[in-house]
C-alpha cells in the first residue's frame, strides 16, 4: 500500500505549535492594502490558532 502524500498546498500554509496546536495566517494582508487602515493591516500580521470547527479537515491535510 502507498504512503499517504502530505497536501503541498497545506504544508505552506500551517504550521505546529510545541503543544500540538495548529497555527495559521490571516487572510487578507496579501493585495489592495492601501484602502485598508494601518489598524486592520496590523492586526491582520499576528498569528492565530485553527478553529475547533475546521481542525479535522486541516489535520488530514497535513497527515504525515
């Protein structure tokens, strides 16, 4: 039987906490930044958790 590949997409964008948490970027803070406030655009480059809702979806993702 095969190995089960790791999404290369998802492997960019997720990464682990020490504790096992998994960490993600916000959305928003790539394109069209003049028409947002320095305010949004600085609360948009701090780093948040995966949702409970979304972390099994994510999990497969990144199955190893």
């Amino acid at each position: 039987m095969p190995k089960v590949k790791t999404n290369s997409g998802a492997k960019k964008r997720f990464t682990f906490t020490g504790t096992g948490k998994i960490k993600r970027k916000h959305a928003y803070k790539s394109h069209i930044l003049t028409k947002k406030s320095k305010k949004r655009k600085r609360n948009l480059t701090h780093v948040s958790i995966v949702d409970k809702a979304n972390l099994n979806q994510v999990r497969t993702l990144l199955v190893k």
